[in-house]
C-alpha cells in the first residue's frame, strides 16, 4: 500500500493511504493534537474537510510517560485538567460540525503511538509543529 503525505499551507500534515480514494464507506481519522495552536488549525482542517464526507474521528492526545506520573487522575478523566485544557478546544471545533468523534489519551512516546495506531485509519491529520 502506498501513502501519501501532504504538507498544507496552515502548518498541518495530512496523510492517507490508497483506502482513501474510495468513497464507498465511512472513512476514519486520526487527528492527533498536542494542545498547540497548529493542532486545532490541523482540527479545523479536518473538521470542514470531514463534514463534507462520511466519516469517524478519533481525537489522540498522547501524554509522556514522566508527564503521566506528574498529572495523576488527570489521565481518568480526560475532559479535566492539564489534558481537558488541551483537548477542548479541538473538541469544541468537531462539536460545533456536529462531527463523530471518539476521544483516545494515550501514555508514551507519540511518535510510537502515532505509527501504531496509524494502521487502523485511512488518514492521519495533525499540526506539523507544536
């Protein structure tokens, strides 16, 4: 399978592989934000591209294992806290499309996260810097 990575002019990269020239059944993507400002530009990206096709997003915010011990049960809830800050305003963007969205944090390094869950998802958006 070939992939193709662009880089948009908002500081966002989007990827996908070949699953997603067709558009014969709901698509799923992966918007990886980190709290940054180009993380909901990559969210608002994603959120006007989706509302025009059929499709499931996952919302990943990946914690640092030593920024994990320092949150605590910040991580149980992520709608509270360090993470909630982070993640509502990407939320917020995917609410106000009316767009399906499912929310994942994730402990590790997230490059590793990122490429693991890669494969279950037919494009990856996220801010190329943050």
């Amino acid at each position: 399978m070939r992939h193709h990575v662009y880089h948009l002019p908002n500081p966002i990269l989007f990827g996908f592989g070949d699953a997603w020239m067709t558009m014969d059944e709901d698509k799923m993507f992966l918007l990886c934000t980190d709290g940054s400002e180009n993380s909901y530009r990559a969210a608002q990206y994603l959120a006007s591209m989706a509302s025009c096709l059929r499709g499931r997003i996952t919302l990943l915010h990946v914690v640092k294992k030593e920024e994990a011990v320092a949150m605590g049960k910040d991580l149980k809830d992520p709608e509270e806290g360090v993470t909630g800050m982070r993640l509502n305003p990407a939320i917020k963007i995917l609410e106000s499309k009316g767009l399906d969205y499912s929310v994942s944090v994730q402990i590790g390094d997230p490059e590793k996260v990122i490429l693991e869950m890669s494969s279950k998802y037919e494009a990856i958006v996220m801010g190329y810097k943050g």
